[in-house]
C-alpha cells in the first residue's frame, strides 16, 4: 500500500517529464478510473474520453498537485467530478439520443430517474465538503481508498479510536445534511462497491 509521501514522488517524477512513470500510473488505475467513469455514464466511449482527460490533466498539471490523501483517491474522486460535470453538460444530447431509442413515457421516467440520482450525488459531495477536513480525509480514505481503519491511522499519525470517531461523526452529519436517506444507502453500497475494480 502505497503512503501519501510516496505518491507524491510519483506525481513529481511525471511533473517533470517522466513517461515511464506517467505510463505505468495510466497501465495501474485506468481499467479502475474507466469503471467508475461507466457507472456514472453507462456510455464506453464517453468513460474513456472523462478517464483520458483526467490523465491528461495529470501529466499537465502534475507539478501544482499537492495530495493531503492517496493518488488513487484522488484520481478517483477526479473521475467522478467529471464524469457528473460531462452528464450535465450533455444532458440535451443524451436525452435526443435516449428519445430517438424509446418510448416516449419510459424514457421520461428514466430522464427523471437520472436527473434525481444526479442531484442526490451532487448533494452527497457537497455534504462530503462540508465536513471538516480531518473527518472528510478519514471518510474518503475509507471508502474511496478502501483503507481499513489501522491503515488510516498509520498514514494520518491518529489512533484506530479517532478513526472510528470521525466515521461515525461524519456518518451523523451526512444523514443530518441530506434530505433523502436513500443517498446514504447509495454511498455505502453502490458507490463503494465501484471502488472495488
């Protein structure tokens, strides 16, 4: 298990110019990073082109990152912000597209389906960032990174007790912040379970 320190170094060595590490980063995460992309988008080419441009980023802009958790969270969570981001950008196309392929009312319902799941997932980030940065960086870690909780509090310098502290504190917020509790379900299943490729 790779530490934060140690990603870094990766993230420097592709800053300056490093194909054979930019390569394996890409050979490493991309069939992971293409996965999430899909669940969100359920379109291939349009996952390859979020994860293609996320790497690109990367290579761009490796220098001006500064981790405060895992490179695979981070990429992760990269993944899924653009992916949301190219949903919402592109709804008018994919509902001419779903239009053209079904009927009228159960694509209505599948359009209102989506747009619902999207503003729950957008609602479920914000509340994520409003939490505070330790507790957020425990939760995203645990989830995102798939850390167990002794991992967690190797890399953060905290004891197993602080872990689960901040868990449950985080846990307590997201249910007070959201309004619908089936958002809560989502994150612990099926958004977690995307974390597992």
């Amino acid at each position: 298990m790779s530490t934060v320190f140690e990603d870094q170094k990766i993230l420097n060595e592709i800053s300056i110019q490093n194909r054979q590490v930019f390569d394996k980063l890409y050979r490493q995460y991309y069939k992971k990073l293409f996965t999430i992309s899909y669940k969100y988008l359920r379109r291939e080419e349009m996952a390859e082109e979020v994860v293609h441009d996320v790497f690109i980023k990367i290579w761009n802009l490796a220098g001006k990152i500064k981790l405060s958790y895992s490179l695979s969270g981070y990429l992760s969570r990269a993944v899924v912000n653009a992916s949301l981001n190219l949903l919402k950008r592109d709804r008018i196309t994919t509902v001419h597209i779903e239009l053209s392929e079904c009927d009228d009312r159960e694509n209505e319902t599948e359009l209102n389906d989506a747009e619902i799941l999207e503003n729950q997932l957008l609602a479920l980030e914000k509340a994520i960032l409003r939490l505070p940065g330790q507790c957020q960086k425990v939760l995203l870690m645990s989830k995102f990174d798939k850390l167990k909780q002794q991992e967690i509090a190797e890399q953060l310098g905290i004891s197993i007790k602080t872990v689960k502290n901040h868990l449950t504190y985080g846990y307590k917020k997201l249910r007070e912040n959201l309004e619908h509790a089936i958002i809560i379900v989502f994150f612990i299943t099926i958004v977690y379970r995307s974390f597992l490729y």
